[in-house]
C-alpha cells in the first residue's frame, strides 16, 4: 500500500504548500526601466520588462534549487503583482490571499535578500558617479517597496523618499522633487515636528525653481501652513529657515493674482484638485485627481486623516493568472 507524503486537506485534495520565504522585488518605472532586487537591468534591444524580470528571478531560483516568491510593482500599467517562480523558469501568479500575510515575518523575509541600507549605498555609489537616472531609479523602487511593506510614514519609507526627492532635485526635475519633499516634510510634522524644519526647508529650496504659476501658488500656500506652525511651536529659530520662510511670504504675496484666478489656498498635505505630481492634469482618477487629500489644521499640530501622500499613484490590486508574468517551463539553460 502507498501513501502520499503530499498533505491533505478535506475532500481528499492536495493542500497548498506554504508559500516559499526567499523572497525578491521587482519594479517597473513608468518609463520602463526596470529593477530587480535593488539593481537596475540592461534591457537590450526589444525585450520586455516582464521578461527581463522572470529571466532573472528564475536565475535566482535555479542557484538555489528551490522556488522563489517575488513582489513586482509595475507603474507602466499600474498594479502589484505577487509571483511563485520555480527553477525550471516556470512561474504563476497569485491572489493576495495565498501569499504570507503582511506582517514582521513576511517584511523580514522580503528584505532579507538585500537589505534597504545596502540598496542606499548602491544609490549612493550610483550618484557619485553622476549615474543619476539610475539612482533616481533604483531610489523610486525602494520608496515604492518599502512603502507597500511599512506604510508610507515608516522611517525607512520617509529616508528613500527623502533621497529620491533629492536626486529628482539633482536632475532638474524640480517639480517632482517638491512633491516627494513635501510629502516628507508632511510626515514629519505628523510624526515628529522637532524634526520636520530641515524637511520643509528642503521642500522650499525645490519650490523656489517652480515655473508653473498654478504650482508656485497650492504648493507655495502648503509651505506656508507648514513654516506658521513650526513658528507657532516655538521650533522656527534656523535664520535661514526664517529667511526661506520670508521668501515663500514674499513670493506668494509678489504674485498678487486677481479674484478671478486666484487659487484657493491649500490645507497642508492637501494636493492640487486636478493636477498630477507633475502639474498636468492626471490621466486617471486617482487620489491626486479627485480624492481625498490629507484636510487638517497644521497649525494646531495635526495634518487630517486623509492619506498623508496622496500624490503616490494607487495600484491595482494582486489577482491570479497575469499573463505577463505566467510562464510554462523551458528547456533547460545552456551548461547545465
């Protein structure tokens, strides 16, 4: 007589084995630059980002003998998919509900193949040598990741935003980087206002490169909730914090626009209605479009209960069977 060492579950079916915990990340930047793991890929000539991705997790899976589990966050169709990827190259996708839930083991498990701190310094390495779009990268697909682990306002979440809101900064892109800025400095007047006075300074010395009179004006009118509080708890006493906070007074007050085109001013951590973090009207109907956004009295020291970053795109959720990243099994690579 045989016995299956296969457990079972009732009706005689086989039950579903525990979710492997080697765990990757992946991430799809909107201009298709991909990341797998905290390094940046080469996509030669026409391959595609999902295959690039499951080429490499295989590899992965295929040195340990044994399948992996991966995250991929893919901003160029704007949805998380969560995947089991075996040393044959074969991989499927499941639901939410068959991975581990969220939780210390499952964020342990998942920064364990390369812990944040290490995926910093590659950024860091990557921006001495003046490598800035891969740092700037590499730096969206930690912030995304460790905020889809830990919460937008977990510490290590807040640092990557910091970095990449300064590599946005370094690039030119001035626009971007006010609004990563701005979330950081939103955050830490929540959390931790001894702490928030650097923060809003960084977000003003990005807003002072701002063009866009719409964008001078809800930003602007944000900043000034943000220095008035820290003034009004005693925490404004950097002169040249005093002075940035003069010269966004200044600003907004030069513009002197009319009754008829005038913005109405913004409660701290509320995005523009109708704009994107980069100032075009948004393509979908996220919370940067029409949701809600973060409404509070900065000056009695809380920032609302709306999402405290309501420009960060929402994803679709997890579902099975995403063809891009389903594969069958291949014939064995070459060598082995």
């Amino acid at each position: 007589m045989t016995h299956s060492l296969t457990p079972r579950e009732q009706q005689n079916l086989p039950a579903l084995s525990p979710p492997p915990l080697v765990r990757l990340d992946a991430y799809v930047a909107e201009d298709g630059s991909t990341v797998v793991n905290g390094h940046l890929l080469e996509m030669g000539g026409m391959r595609q980002p999902n295959e690039a991705i499951l080429d490499a997790i295989a590899m992965f899976a295929r040195t340990l003998g044994a399948p992996v589990a991966a995250t991929v966050i893919d901003r160029t169709v704007m949805q998380v998919a969560r995947l089991r990827v075996y040393p044959d190259g074969s991989s499927r996708t499941i639901g939410e509900e068959e991975d581990l839930p969220p939780g210390r083991e499952r964020t342990a498990a998942e920064e364990e193949a390369f812990p944040p701190l290490a995926r910093v310094e590659r950024i860091i390495q990557h921006a001495q040598r003046q490598e800035l779009h891969a740092a700037f990268v590499l730096a969206g697909a930690l912030r995304e990741h460790l905020t889809l682990r830990r919460g937008a306002e977990d510490e290590l979440a807040v640092e990557a935003r910091a970095i990449e809101a300064y590599l946005a900064f370094l690039r030119g892109d001035y626009m971007h980087s006010t609004v990563l800025a701005l979330t950081v400095a939103r955050i830490r007047c929540r959390t931790d206002l001894n702490r928030a006075a650097p923060e809003v300074a960084r977000a003003t010395a990005a807003w002072q490169r701002l063009w866009d009179e719409g964008q001078v004006a809800t930003r602007g009118q944000e900043l000034l909730h943000m220095w008035e509080h820290l003034a009004a708890a005693g925490l404004l006493v950097d002169p040249s914090h005093q002075a940035m906070a003069q010269a966004v007074r200044t600003r907004l007050r030069h513009r002197a626009p009319t009754a008829s085109t005038a913005p109405p001013a913004l409660p701290a951590g509320q995005a523009p209605t109708g704009q994107g973090p980069t100032g075009h009207a948004p393509t979908g109907q996220g919370p940067t479009a029409q949701g809600p956004a973060g409404r509070g009295t900065v000056g009695r020291g809380t920032v609302g209960q709306g999402p405290v970053a309501p420009e960060d795109k929402p994803l679709k959720p997890t579902r099975r069977g995403l063809r891009r990243f389903t594969r069958r099994p291949g014939p064995p690579p070459a060598g082995s």
